[in-house]
C-alpha cells in the first residue's frame, strides 16, 4: 500500500518520539522549579523542539544570561528560531540545529555560567522500535548495560532512547552546580537513578513527580517529572516521589541499597531481617510464543480447539491443563478448559519421540510448522522442533504456590492438578514447586497476610509492565518472614520445606512418577 504525507509525517513523529510538549505544562513545570528554589544562570534544553520548555523558562527565570537550545529537526529550529526573532530583551539563546549524539555536553555545560538547568522532554521511543523504523536516530550501537546471555534475548537489552541521552546528562552534569528536570516514563526515571547512584554522580536531591501522560500527551503510560540536583555533597540514597506538583508531601521514597533498587524505602528497612538471599527459587511458567497452536480448548473426548479457530483431535500424553494470569489472579481456572501442548521435559530436549508416543499430536505440530518457525524471539533458533522455554521437573509438581506478574495485587493461589494431571502457568506468572497440597495452601495464606504484603511492597513498583517478578520473589526469605510473624510450627516447616528443597521437588516427582515412565523416548 503507498504511503500517503500524512503517513510519512507520523512515521517522522514517531521515529523522533516528537510529541511536542505543551505550552500550560512546560510552564507549570518551570512554576514548580522555581517554587522549589532552582535560579539558574544558564538554561540547556536538550531537545527542544518547537521552543516550549526554554520559552517557558526563559520567561519563569528572571536571573538567566544564557540559554541553548537543539534539536534534530532544521523545521523545528526554524519555528523556535521564528518565535525567538519576535521576542525582544531576551537574554543570549543559541538555537541550533545538532543531534544529540554527536555533542559533548560536559563541554557545553561547563562553557556556562553556573548555576545551569537542563530541562526538556526526551523522545518516549525504544531502540527496537527505531530499528523497525530503520532510523537513524540512535545512539551508538552498544549493550550498555551489559546485560547478556538469555536476558539480552529476551528483551532486557532494550531501551528507551531518552533513558539514554539521561544517562550522558547526568554524566555530564557531575560536579557541577547544577539541575536536571526532565519529563520521562516513570520506569526511566528509576533507571537513571539506579545509574545515577550505582556510579555515584553526585546526586544531592532527587524527586520524582507523577504527570498525568494521557492528559497531556494523549499516551497510556506512567510518566513523571526527575528532578536530580548537583553540585553539592551527595545525599543517601533516596528519592521522594510525589503524587502530583500539587503535593506538599511525597507518597513513597525510593532508594537503592545493597544496589537494589526499592520502591518503598520505609518498608524496606522495617523488614530488613527478610532480605537474607535465602528464598526459594521462584520460577517462571512456560514460554511458547505461539498461543494459537500451542493453547486449545477442551470441546469434547479427545478434541480440542486451537487459537486458529481449528478442531483437532490429541492424545492426552502431551496436554496439560493450563492457567492464564488473568485466570490465575481471578481465582477462576478449575472449570475453563484451557490446555496446553508441553512437547517437552527440559528445555532443549529432543522432540523427535513424540512421533513414536503421541502421532496425532506430533502430526498436529508438523502441519502448523510454519507457525512455530515464525516465532521471533532467537531464543528458538538451533533448538528441537516446537521447543519451548520455562520448563523443567519443576513444572510437573503436583502442587505450586503462584502468583500473576502482570496484575498490580499481591494474590498467591494454591494451584494442584487436574484429573491426575498438574495444572502448568503461563509466562506470565511465577510459582514455587510444593511436594503436597498442605504446603502450597498454608503458604499462600502466609504470603497473602498483610505482613508479606507490606514486605513484598518494598521492591514492587505497581507502575511497572509487569510489576511482579521472580527477581523481586526471590528476595523474600519465607521462613525468617513466618518467624518474625511468629507463625505456627506447620508454617514454619513448609516455609522450610519448599525454600530449603524446592529445586528438588518437581524433579523428584516427576522422574519417580507415571509421567516420566510415559514421557520416555
């Protein structure tokens, strides 16, 4: 289909995240700054678009000198530049047209008179978005955060273009008199602070402020206003967050201990005897990235149907009854029916027996091959025909403890099995392996009293995609927590049971169980 301008337009708008921020909020922004006693000199914004931020702050700020502003776009400067030629008495603004990536801001900001502000707004797009574009506009090619092996894979080497471009401000801010205000998602604004304070850049205030992004941008995230002054000695490691700029007193305080980044500062010192490493080894539910062929539902005997809309008769051996994280969280999988193909015992096992135990079943994977195949994620590349991920001895016990990752509540369920077979989560939960249903249900009681709540709140931030992971479970020692609630012996032995043993505990029952024995190439 040929692109019309106004596709071509909108393309540009997204490859340069160029949502353009509006006159009332930049000014209410600068109001705010300078109701919390920021009176810079010089002004830098970044990325300046049409001109809004350093007009605004031209115009809250009466003692600047200096100001720059840059952006990518010659259009936008010319418009910025316009408006500029029809001002009079404003103090020396240097508009230019540069990308941000091939400046150094230490040389910039150091050539102005100090106190500086940097303030803007940096584009909302990830890097693997601009890829899709084929854009140009990216930082250098590099795994800056060093993350690799199954985690680069999977998606955690992404990010967000402006949490990149914050990452050299506040670099180059270090030692400086200095102030950085900048407008971001709320999940960046964590990011650079985790940076900020790992590298110790000299942060002596930090704030975060919420805004309201669909209001102002039209964008269905959670966003916020990072505040971080420099200059002056380092302050521990907290940020307040507020609930709006109408807030005389934070919300939260988030902070960063042990390099652990905590979303409730308080919390986290109260129940400070719990973080001992010592928890049990939370793991996620099966990965397959091909719902439609994979995920069926019962219709009658041995037929099912798939997410194409198909009926297709199995063998049982391979089916497993299945919960969803939306099920899960609701409390409601026993009567839905939902199924899942598992050709698999261990991740990176051989497929090839399933021709041999289970035909029509393996028939069924070969005709929709070509689904399978599609998946994008490289972790499928060189592995076994329908091969998937999250699946080990841990995935057949008989009982789990589980939660949702993606829904903003802490709900543990008990989850058994179903006509003889264990129920199997989808990725977007977690779960504990539990040798009986006594132990996964006395600990689903203790991990959803008020107490464990509050513990597990010290590292959730309900803001997040998905608020709930296995890095956050796992920091959780169960049994010093049924200690400190001072909980029944039979509490305390199955928080002993399951965090001491549960690595142990799907493998034992699978390899001594009928499954194995059926299982068996």
């Amino acid at each position: 289909m040929k692109r019309t301008q106004g596709d071509k337009l909108v393309g540009k708008r997204v490859e340069f995240g160029d949502f353009q921020t509006p006159p009332d909020l930049a000014s209410k922004v600068c109001a705010f700054l300078a109701s919390r006693g920021i009176n810079p000199a010089s002004i830098i914004e970044p990325t300046c678009g049409l001109g809004n931020f350093i007009f605004a702050a031209l115009a809250t700020f009466p003692n600047v000198t200096r100001a720059f502003g840059m952006d990518i776009s010659a259009q936008h400067i010319a418009a910025a530049q316009a408006r500029l030629d029809r001002r009079a008495c404003i103090p020396h603004l240097d508009l230019r047209v540069a990308d941000f990536f091939d400046l150094s801001w230490r040389e910039i900001i150091s050539g102005l008179p100090a106190p500086v502000l940097v303030v803007g707004n940096p584009p909302w797009v990830t890097n693997s978005k601009l890829s899709t574009l084929a854009s140009g506009n990216l930082p250098p090619k590099a795994n800056f955060r060093g993350v690799g092996g199954i985690e680069a894979i999977t998606g955690r080497s992404n990010f967000d273009i402006s949490e990149w471009m914050l990452m050299r401000l506040v670099e180059a801010l270090h030692g400086t008199p200095s102030t950085l205000a900048m407008l971001c998602k709320t999940s960046v604004a964590r990011k650079i602070l985790a940076f900020s304070w790992d590298r110790r850049l000299g942060i002596s205030d930090a704030q975060v402020t919420r805004i309201d992004a669909f209001h102002h941008f039209n964008a269905a995230v959670d966003a916020c206003l990072l505040h971080l002054q420099f200059g002056h000695p380092p302050s521990r490691c907290v940020a307040r967050v507020y609930a709006d700029m109408t807030a005389d007193h934070p919300g939260a305080k988030w902070g960063s201990y042990d390099g652990m980044m905590v979303a409730d500062a308080d919390a986290y010192a109260k129940w400070m005897p719990l973080w001992t490493g010592a928890a049990p080894s939370w793991r996620s539910g099966i990965k397959h990235d091909c719902a439609a062929i994979m995920e069926l539902i019962h219709v009658r005997n041995n037929f099912y149907r798939n997410g194409l809309d198909e009926i297709v008769e199995l063998e049982d051996l391979l089916l497993f009854p299945l919960i969803k994280g939306g099920r899960l969280y609701a409390d409601d999988y026993q009567t839905a029916g939902r199924f899942m193909v598992v050709p698999q015992r261990v991740v990176g096992e051989p497929t090839d027996f399933i021709e041999r135990t289970a035909p029509k079943t393996w028939h069924y994977l070969h005709s929709h091959l070509h689904y399978l195949q599609a998946r994008g994620s490289s972790i499928y590349a060189g592995k076994p025909p329908f091969s998937i991920f999250g699946i080990g001895a841990y995935s057949f016990a008989p009982w789990k403890l589980a939660i949702s990752g993606l829904h903003k509540s802490v709900d543990f369920r008990a989850v058994g099995s179903l006509k003889g077979k264990p129920f199997v989560l989808d990725d977007t939960c977690y779960f504990a392996p539990c040798s009986n249903e006594s132990q996964a249900r006395i600990l689903a009681r203790l991990l959803n009293s008020p107490e464990a709540r509050e513990a597990l709140g010290a590292f959730i931030f309900w803001d997040s995609k998905r608020p709930i992971t296995a890095e956050v479970l796992r920091r959780l020692d169960i049994v010093a927590l049924a200690q400190a609630m001072r909980s029944d012996t039979q509490t305390v032995e199955a928080a002993q049971a399951v965090q001491g043993a549960n690595r142990k505990i799907g493998r034992a029952v699978h390899r001594t169980g009928p499954l194995f024995a059926a299982l068996s190439p």
